[in-house]
C-alpha cells in the first residue's frame, strides 16, 4: 500500500506517482493508494497521525509524498534516498 496526500478531488499525478507506475509495470505489479489528509504531527504518548502514523504502525509500505526528514520523524520511519526532479533557472 502507497500513501498519497489527499487532495479534494485530485487524483494522484507528478514525478513520483509516474516513475511508481514505470516500476509497477517494469515488475507486472499492482498496489492500492492510501490516501491521508495530513503529514501527521507527533502525540504525547510517541505515537503519530496522519501519513507518519500511517508508516509508524506499518498499515502502509511506503509514501509517494517526499517527507522531510525531521529529527522526530527520523525515529517513526526509515527514509531513503529521494528521488526527485527540479528545474535550476536564474533570476
């Protein structure tokens, strides 16, 4: 399961969502979107809402929405490297 941010009526789409669907199809796989309202703010007990709880507690494999990583959040996931694409221009 993907976690995607929920936006109200916008279906998923941008750099990521196209090379995940490139490597579903490289790997003739399917996966189901989550999607979540919120990045998720820390609770006093240690636990998270929104997409960070969603990881915490394992309910979806992996977030499509690059997370920065905060040293709070550093202990709820495991990051890796980003992928990401962006334009240099002067001005």
């Amino acid at each position: 399961m993907l976690l995607w941010p929920e936006k109200e009526g916008d279906p998923p789409s941008g750099f990521n969502y196209e090379l995940w669907k490139v490597l579903e199809e490289s790997v003739n796989a399917t996966s189901e979107l989550v999607p979540s309202p919120s990045f998720g703010k820390i609770l006093d007990n240690g636990s998270w809402t929104g997409m960070v709880g969603l990881m915490q507690t394992n309910q979806v494999d992996l977030s499509l929405c690059p997370l920065h990583t905060f040293y709070e959040r550093y202990f709820a996931a495991t990051y890796i490297v980003a992928v990401s694409s962006c334009e240099k221009q002067f001005v």
